[in-house]
C-alpha cells in the first residue's frame, strides 16, 4: 500500500503522522475498500496531516485547538475517501538570488572651514 512506504520514508522523527498512518493501516488489515482508498497515488501522508492542522484550526479557540484521537482519525480517513481534498505540498519554485548591484554613493563637496584658534573662545 502507498501509505506503508509513506509510513517508511518518515524514519522516526515524526512520530504523530506515524501514530495515525499506523491506525489507518491497521483499520485496512480488515476493510480491502479503506486499503483501496489508502493505496491512490495522489495522497500522501503529508498531504493528510496539513489537512488535519487545517481542520484543527478551524476548531481552535484563541488559538489553542484540543482535538481527540478518534477526531483526528475520521479527518486523516476523510482525506484519504474525498479525492477533491488537495492538500499535497506544493514544489517550492527555484527562487534566484538577485544579482548584486553596485550601491550609487552620493558624492558631496568638501567644505572648507575656516581656521580657528583656541583663543577665540571663553572659558
């Protein structure tokens, strides 16, 4: 299935993705129509997870969103059943870094001033 080598690629620095692509996995042992639905080449388990924060922050309130486990599975299924549901991360485009131009410095005349002696002024 597409979502176990999605599950493989993660390694283990993400921990909770792993945590819901497990609970899908394991609810597919038994349903050939969630397998089906887990296998679609175009989802993918970051694609999943960015539409699960999206919900959840929809639920937030000032900025603080509890979501309950069954909650975040129902979500992380409802991705993978609607395939109107786009949340794949976009190929960041190439940015070029500007060239660098010659900063223009302002020339300005020199003023001459007078000469002054120490004894013009009081004390």
């Amino acid at each position: 299935m597409k979502i176990v080598d999605d599950y493989h690629a993660y390694g283990k620095a993400v921990s909770y993705i792993k945590a819901i692509a497990e609970h899908l996995i394991n609810k597919a042992k038994n349903d050939p129509l969630l397998q089906e639905t887990l296998n679609k080449p175009n989802k993918s388990l970051k694609g999943m997870f960015e539409y699960v924060k999206s919900e959840a922050r929809k639920l937030a309130k000032d900025g603080c969103a509890v979501v309950e486990d069954e909650k975040v599975y129902a979500l992380a299924q409802h991705y993978y059943d609607e395939d109107s549901l786009d949340f794949e991360p976009k190929e960041k485009k190439e940015v070029n870094p500007k060239t660098p131009q010659e900063k223009k410095v302002k020339k300005v005349d020199k003023i001459e001033l007078p000469e002054m002696d120490m004894d013009d002024f009081e004390f």
